[in-house]
C-alpha cells in the first residue's frame, strides 16, 4: 500500500525502495544504507502520514456517533 501510495505522490523511486528495504546483513553496508537519503525519506514519510492523517479524518467525520 505505501509503495502505490508514494509513487501516486510522485516520490522519487529510490527514496522510496531505501525506505522500504529488508535488513540488511552487512553492518556496514547497512550504516551506509540507513543514512542514504534520510532527509528526504523523512520528508517522504511524512507527507504519507499526512495523507494517511487526512484519510482517517474522512473516514471519522462519515461514521456516526455511537450512543451510550
């Protein structure tokens, strides 16, 4: 869902396969690969959770009130 959602957005495609990768097992690499990009992935992640902030909003204000 994410990875359709953020190349809907128009998010660069290496920023978004960085965010979303497994473990890797090399530590090295793996420094390497955290720090890659990372400003921009927050602020990638961050318009995401902004999308996904409006989403629920929508979905709150259609449901009705339940009653005690």
């Amino acid at each position: 869902m994410a990875l359709t959602l953020l190349n809907e957005q128009g998010f660069n495609s290496d920023w978004i396969e960085r965010q979303l990768a497994h473990i890797e097992r090399n530590s090295i690499r793996a420094a390497y690969n955290y720090a890659e990009f990372l400003p921009e992935r927050c602020q990638m992640m961050q318009a995401l959770v902004d999308y996904l902030d409006v989403l629920r909003s929508s979905v709150v204000k259609g449901t009705p009130e339940r009653r005690s």
